[in-house]
C-alpha cells in the first residue's frame, strides 16, 4: 500500500490554489454586500426586504454546495469537485454583473452560493492532505489569509476606485471574474490528493474483507461516536461564531449607513485599517497553529471578539461603537473563529468522512446565518438593542464552545491503512486533544 504520507512535490502551491476558496468565498459575501446593499440598491431599486432575501439566498444556497459538494469530495475525490465548482461560481459572477433587476441577481447569488459552497470544504481537505506533517495547521490557517485577502481587495476597490451606482458594484463583480477564471486555469495543473486516494483504495479493500470501520461511502460513521461529538461540537461553534462575522460582513454596510449614519465608502475606508494588523497577526498564528501555544492564542482572540460584540450591545450602536466591533473582532478571528474551525474541522475526522464533516458544519451554519439574514435589515431597525443583544450571546455561546468542549474531544486517527487484511481491522486509535 502506497504511503499515507506522501505530498506533493509543491504543498505551497496547493495551499495557495485550493485556499483560493477562502479569497473567492470572502470576496462573494462582502462584494455582495457592498454592491446589492450599496451600489446597486437605489438604481436597481431595492428595498431592505429584497436586500435581505438577496443576501439570505446567497447564504442559504453556501449551505446547500456546502452539504452535497463535501460529501461528493469524499466520494469522488477532492480535484473534480473544486473543479466544477469554480466553473459554476465564474457563472453566477457573470449574472451578477450584469444584471439589470432582481431576476438575474436572484440566479446570481444562488450560483456563487452553491458554487463556493461545495468549493470550500474540499479544498481545505486537499490543502490539509497535501500538507507535511508539523504543517497542515498552517497552511489550513493560511486559507484564512487569503479569506482576508479577499475583503482586502474588495474594500480597497470599493474606497478608491471613485465610481458610483451601478457601475461600482459592476467593477467590484468584474474583479471576482478575473480572479475566479486564473485560479480555475492553474487548478488544472493540480493532481488529486494523494492521502484521499490511498484511503479510498484501503476502504475497498477493508469493504471487501469485511470489515466494520469508518468506510468512504458509509456517511452514517459520521453520526456515531467519537466523530459525532466533533460534528455538533464544531457545526455549533462555528455558527454561533458565523452570525457575528455573517452579520459584519453582509450588512456591515448596511448598518453603519442606516444606524450609523454614514457613508459607504467611510466605511470601507475605516474597515481597512485594521486589516494590516489582522493580517500580521494572522501570520502569528500560523507560526503557533501547530505548537502547544495554540490555546493561549485562540483565547486572547475569543476575548476579544466577545469584548468587541459587547460594545454596542451595551451602549448602542453608533459610530464609535461599530467600528470597535469592527476592528476589535477582525484582530480576534486571526486566532479564533473561521481560522481555528478550519483546523479543527481538518484534525477531528479522518480522511473519507473529512470533506463530508465540513460540508455538514459549513451547510448548518450558513443555514443559520442565512435564514438570520432574511429578516436581519428589519430586525436591526426594529429592534436594535435586543438584535446586538443576541450577537453578544452568541459570540458568549461560542467562546464556551471552543474553549471548554472542544479542547477535549480527540483528535482523528488515519485508519484507512490496514495493517492486516485477514485478520483484525486496522486500529482506529485516537490521540491528543484538538487543542
């Protein structure tokens, strides 16, 4: 049997490619936001109500490719699935960009939706199978980078390029194109994950000889113990995280024009000056991700995004306060939130279950945010206080999560190597905790 450890002969250049995932879904969710709650809401007329379903959709849609393409990424491995996926996210790119009236953003925002949602959980697997050992939390964590990349280069568009209307929100979907159709041509020059395949060959042979372990094509193993512990306990963290972030980004621009009275483009502005110190702290965390220092570094950002949502939860949403939440929480997700879910989602499910595990945490919790999405513009002027009063919880909810529960859940074994077809199964031990 070949050698479950074997990578590529240019692991940078997979995280680089596959992480892309993270650029393109970061850069669709604030592009959208900008553009549909900015841009395009008075010259394509848009009330808050179409808005929020826009928005919702796109969400609710993540979650749909996020349940089926991670799930075909274990079956039919991870190459085909990223493949198609960013076809079909290059599609809806181009009906958002051209659309002149809810129809064609409604097909938009469905396409992106599914496609990045079934993009995202399979690559971060290739990019955790292809990594050497001592590294694969880094280069998970790298993809968050390039998650922060994304609404780097679509706020710098959006404060200096100086264009209005309908136009601007075009520029900003014409930049994701681009982008989409390069990286789906140098994806083309990647092989298949190397790990997965092997797995794939050791499940057949196990099905064969009998016997009863985690098999590819048996989703069921993941309901069963100790792997549906790590299910619940990274799907509710993640979503719980996810409102606050979702809610930032979506309607980022929508609350500080409505609640805060400014400017779309004072916004974007502002939003830019933490992001060089989130990205240098996110360079920290890569050089700690794989070390013991992890927990210490992912409770100082827990912290601070629980500071950061408590701000206008207790003095009201102003100004001062949205942006403190704003640069507060951007600083604290370089060590908490969507980068240390990546991880754990990689490190808690062995390899034939692990694209279908992440699809299943990513759908729920897309599902949340986006069904939160639906009525979030009315809510948020409605209820105002007790809306930020539920972010706070929320961000309280997952801080205990991912401090207390999942430190103890183990970590996933490669039991896809049989040591010995006739007689017992291979051992399917577990190891250290996930923090």
């Amino acid at each position: 049997m070949s050698d479950l450890k074997t990578t590529t002969s240019s692991p940078w250049k997979t995280a680089i490619l596959a992480g892309m995932a993270s650029y393109l879904d970061a850069g669709a969710l604030v592009t959208s936001g900008i553009a549909i709650g900015g841009y395009y809401a008075a010259p394509l007329q848009l009330s808050a109500g179409t808005i929020g379903s826009l928005l919702g959709l796109q969400t609710l849609a993540f979650a749909a490719g996020a349940l089926f393409g991670g799930r075909l990424g274990d079956r039919f491995g991870r190459r085909m699935i990223f493949t198609f996926s960013l076809m079909l996210y290059a599609v809806g790119i181009v009906l958002l960009l051209v659309a002149a009236g809810p129809a064609l953003l409604y097909a938009g925002v469905v396409a992106t939706g599914l496609a990045i949602g079934a993009d995202l959980p399979v690559s971060l697997a290739l990019v955790n199978e292809e990594a050497p050992d001592g590294k694969k939390g880094t280069m998970v964590v790298f993809s968050g980078m390039l998650w922060l990349a994304g609404i780097v280069a679509v706020l710098v568009l959006s404060s200096f390029m100086g264009v209005q209307g309908i136009l601007g929100g075009r520029i900003l979907f014409a930049h994701l194109l681009v982008v989409a159709v390069i990286v789906l041509l140098l994806r083309l020059t990647l092989s298949e994950s190397a790990e997965w395949a092997a797995a794939r060959r050791a499940a057949e042979a196990r099905t064969t000889a009998g016997f009863e372990t985690i098999e590819f094509s048996r989703i069921r193993d993941l309901f069963r113990a100790p792997t549906v512990y790590a299910l619940i306990a990274t799907g509710l963290y993640y979503a719980t995280w996810n409102l606050g972030a979702n809610t930032m980004g979506q309607f980022g621009t929508f609350l500080w024009t409505t609640l805060g009275k400014g400017e779309v483009a004072q916004f974007s502005q502002l939003a830019l000056l933490g992001l060089p110190v989130g990205f240098l702290a996110g360079l920290v965390f890569m050089r700690v991700v794989d070390r013991p220092a992890r927990h210490a570094w992912f409770a100082a950002g827990t912290a601070l995004i629980v500071i950061a949502w408590a701000l206008p939860a207790l003095l009201g949403p102003s100004k001062f306060t949205l942006v403190a939440a704003l640069l507060l929480s951007g600083l604290g997700n370089s060590f908490a939130g969507e980068s240390i879910y990546k991880v754990w989602s990689q490190e808690l499910f062995p390899t034939l279950l692990r694209a279908t595990a992440g699809g299943v945490t990513m759908a729920f919790t897309r599902a949340v945010a986006g069904l939160a999405a639906l009525g979030t513009p009315a809510f948020a002027l409605g209820h105002t206080r007790l809306f930020f009063g539920l972010l706070f919880g929320f961000m309280v909810v997952a801080a205990v999560i991912g401090l207390v529960w999942v430190p103890r859940l183990p970590k996933a074994s490669q039991p896809e190597e049989p040591a010995d077809l006739s007689g017992a199964p291979a051992a399917e031990t577990t190891g250290k905790a996930a923090l």
